[in-house]
C-alpha cells in the first residue's frame, strides 16, 4: 500500500500529460462511482521506484449543465479529498491567473500535503511564469515540463518523504484500487478525452498544401482501422468522403466522415470535369467540416497557402487543428516544435490556443494525439456556457477593467448570453455598441477563451444596441 496523489489545477496546465507520463501506457478508468467516471481518472502510476494511485481531474471541457468555476472547486475538493498529496499545476507560460489563486486557496485549507509544479516550463519564455508561482504561498515550484518529460526527478525528490510517511501508517489501510487494465499493446502516447456519445459522425477535413501528406495520412487512419465503411459518394459529386470508426487511444471507435481533398484532386484529374479544384477543393472541404486539420508539412511549414486555408477555417468558424507531418525526419525535434510554436503564435495570432500536434503519417506516430486534439477540438467548438455563469463572469470582467467612456459617456454592457454553438457566439446587450473600441471586445474575448477554456476555437462576439 502507499499513497495517493492529485493532480489538480485549471483546465490545460498539462494535468492529462503528467498523468499519462506517470501511468504510462496502462491507462485506467477506475471509479465507478456513479457520476464520478466522467470526472476522476485513477492509474496506477510509477516514479522510480516508487509505486502510488493517481487521480486526475480530467473531464472539466464537458462543463455544460453548470457553472464552470462551480464544477472546478467540487471537482477538485473531491479529488482533494481522496488523495493524501495534491500536486497543483499551474501553467508557467501563462502565469499565476485567478483561477489559479482560488485553486491555491482551496488546497491551502483543505490538503495536508501541496506539491506546486509549474507546467510548460521548457525553454526561457516560462521564466516569469515560474516566479511568479511563489507568489501563491505554497513553496517553492518544480519547474516542469510534463510534456518533454523535465522535472520528474525533482516531483520524486519531493514524493520520497511523504511516501516513506504513508508507508509507514499505511499497514492497517483498506486495500489498494488496483483495478486498472491495459487497453492497448500500443507504445502509444495517449491522450485520453471523454467520448461524447453521438449519432452522426464527426465531420473532419484535412486540408493542406499538395505533398504535405494528406493521402498519406488518411491512408494511414484508414488502414488502421477494420471498420472502413467507405468510401461512399460525398455531399456533393464532387467531395469525397471516407466514414470510418477511427479507434482512439482509449480504445473508444468514434464514427468520423473524413474528407479528402487530395481524392477529390484526383477524381477531377480523371474525370477532367472539374476545373480549378486545387484552390476550391479545400474550401469546399473546410465548408463541410467541423473540424479541420491543416496538415503542414514540417520541412516547409506555415506558407501562404497554409496560413490561406487556416485563416479561412477560421472565419468559416470551424474548430482548428494544426498537424505537423514529416516529424520523422525532424532531427532536432525540440528546437523544431519551439519555432513551429513561435511562428504559429505570431502567423495565426487569430488561432491563439488550436492544439499543434506533430505526426509521422508514415509511421502512425502521433496519431492518437491527432485524434485526441480533434475530439478536444470538437467539443469546445460545442461548448455551452450556462447564462448565470456568463453574467457573473462579465460583472467582474467590468469590475477588473471597465468599458471606456468615449465623449464622456461610459458604455455601458448590461447582460450577456451565449446564442449559438459552433463555434461559440455570444451576445452582448450594450449602450452604444458602435463606439466599442475592438480592445475591449478583444479582451473580452480573450477572457472568456481563458476562463471557460475555450482555445483554439473562433469565438464570435456580437454587441446589440440596448440603452
Ligand atoms: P489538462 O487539461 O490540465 O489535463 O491539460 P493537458 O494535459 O490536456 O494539456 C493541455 C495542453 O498542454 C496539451 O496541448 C498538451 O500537449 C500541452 N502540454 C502539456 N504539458 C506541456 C508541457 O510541458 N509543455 C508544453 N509546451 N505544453 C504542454
Ligand atoms: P498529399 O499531396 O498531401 O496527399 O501528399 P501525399 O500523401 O501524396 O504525400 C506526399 C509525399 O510525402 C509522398 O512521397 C509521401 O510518401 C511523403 N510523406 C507523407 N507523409 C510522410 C511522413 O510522415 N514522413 C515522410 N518522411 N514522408 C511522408
């Protein structure tokens, strides 16, 4: 018997990642508690040589029937709870945010032992990041990249007291939930998301600049899969479309019509019909879509072309997915993804957030993380957030940084709610909504993308006139 440890903190610190890191491929979904299975993910986790139980507070994307701040503090009291050890992450490339602060409020008062790990924190830019989680007051931070696997070793020597002090009390314990089981033979870096249930399929589109690999890639889903259904006639004569149970790293088939626009380059090749495609035939695509994945091919990435179809995924109000393909050849892949995230930031600022994962369509190397970002994708593209939430949000949106006052007259935002899904749309009842300057729509914006972890999807916010 030994302990047990929590992983808590906000919505995309890079919980899931540690937890994969430290469950390694033996990916487990334990409490069968009712209504717990959704939220609280157990593994049987290894350090070293140490052996212990941890619960990762996954499942927060799906808050929709409730507040999100509300689901986040019982969630994570509960969690608390059950654990002997709280590993709270914050994520160093952002900072310390507030939610961050009432996470560390809660673990103050209720958890006897706090390990404070700031995420991310590969490379100089999460420097201040890391300072500033001091200033939480729950000790020094690791400094850690769960991602690129940096910091395990100081979470261990961090782990190695508190564990000997379990050991010690722990004969006369209950026995240990060893109830995981192995899902998959796969080397496989999982990435475990909740699997909504549906009756359509997921519509995906992988668009991208000739040879970046599309044909390679969709083979490659294909092929992996012994479920292939298509291929079938598409919407159109011209569109081609693949359904197929695409398995995921869990285990789960989720249905996905995946449209090729390479196929659809050949199709018109032979028919002859079809002029122009190769312009046309990703935009049709992106139309079709809920999600696209803007396939990049790493040895000449973010072109015009690239940055054409992205930007138009994104006034077209699909869920974004940038997939990096090639990644086998990379060389240097660390200093690789840095750029690639660098010139991603700065070229497509209108995506900030869109999961960029790298894959090798050739090998199936990072394909579980392809699917993992595409249902993510997808279900923040489907977000709903509740109006009660929405409106206390703004009240301390206006309260932190109030609306300017042009000629005077303050503006003045009274009510807000969420009209559509989809992406996410909203509506803003306002005095005076043409004199809204684009930085406050941009920092609102910005707010509710960060406070309702909402990344990578385009979110439209429209101000109506109401004095
Ligand atoms: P969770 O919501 O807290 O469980 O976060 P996830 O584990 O799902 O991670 C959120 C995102 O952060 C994913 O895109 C991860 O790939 C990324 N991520 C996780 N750890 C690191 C890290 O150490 N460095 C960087 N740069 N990204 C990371
Ligand atoms: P498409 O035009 O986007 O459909 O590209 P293809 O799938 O036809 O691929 C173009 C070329 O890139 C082919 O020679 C593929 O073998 C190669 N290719 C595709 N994916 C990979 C990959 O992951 N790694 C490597 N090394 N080559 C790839």
């Amino acid at each position: 018997m030994s302990f047990t440890l929590a992983i808590v903190g906000r919505p995309n610190v890079g919980k899931s990642t540690l937890f994969n890191r430290l469950v390694g491929k033996r990916l487990a979904l334990v409490d069968d508690t009712p209504g717990v299975t959704r939220d609280l993910r157990e593994g049987a986790a290894r350090l070293g040589d140490l052996r212990f139980t941890v619960i990762d507070t996954a499942g927060l994307e799906e808050a929709t029937d409730d507040s999100l701040q509300g689901r986040m503090r019982r969630l994570t009291e509960r969690a608390v709870d059950m654990a002997d050890i709280c590993l709270f992450m914050i994520d160093a490339r952002t900072g310390v945010t507030p939610t961050d602060q009432t996470f560390a409020e809660i673990l103050r008062k209720r958890s006897a032992h706090v390990i404070l790990a700031a995420n991310k924190a590969e490379g100089s830019a999460a420097d201040a990041g890391v300072i500033e989680a001091y200033a939480l007051g729950l000790g020094e931070p690791i400094r850690m990249s769960a991602e690129h696997n940096e910091g395990l070793n100081d979470l261990y020597t961090q782990l190695m007291p508190l564990a000997d002090e379990f050991a010690d009390r722990a004969e006369s314990d209950a026995p240990e939930t060893d109830v995981d089981v192995d899902l998959d033979e796969d080397e496989a870096e999982t990435d475990a998301v909740p699997v909504p249930t549906r009756d359509k399929p997921l519509q995906v589109a992988v668009v991208g600049r000739p040879n970046a690999g599309k044909s390679t890639l969709i083979n490659r889903i294909l092929g992996e899969d012994r479920l292939l259904t298509g291929p079938e006639a598409g919407i159109t004569r011209d569109a081609i479309s693949l359904t197929t149970d695409w398995v995921g790293p869990d285990g789960d088939a989720v249905p996905m019509r995946i449209f090729d626009t390479a196929g659809m380059r050949r199709k018109a090749k032979v028919q002859e019909k079809l002029e122009k495609l190769s312009v046309s035939d990703g935009l049709r695509a992106v139309k079709f879509a809920e999600v696209v994945v803007v396939l990049l091919d790493a040895a000449i990435p973010f072109e015009q072309q690239d940055l054409r179809i992205a930007d138009l995924a994104e006034r077209e109000g699909r869920a974004v997915v940038v997939a990096v393909n090639k990644w086998d050849i990379e060389e240097d892949k660390q200093a690789k993804l840095r750029d690639l995230r660098e010139s991603f930031e700065r070229l497509l600022p209108q995506l900030r957030g869109a999961p960029l994962v790298t894959v090798s369509a050739k090998t199936g190397r990072g394909l579980d993380r392809l699917h993992g970002a595409i249902m993510r994708a997808h279900a923040v593209w489907n977000r709903r957030v509740p109006t009660a939430a929405l409106n206390r949000w703004l009240s301390g949106m206006l309260e932190q940084h109030p609306p300017p006052a042009p000629q005077g007259k303050r503006i003045k935002l009274r009510y807000m709610t969420q009209a559509k899904t989809r992406p996410p749309g909203f509506v803003v009842m306002c005095s005076h909504p043409d004199k809204m300057p684009a930085s406050y729509s941009r920092y609102l914006v910005n707010g509710l993308r960060e406070d309702f972890d909402m990344p990578g999807t385009p979110i439209r916010l429209h101000l109506r006139s109401q004095n």
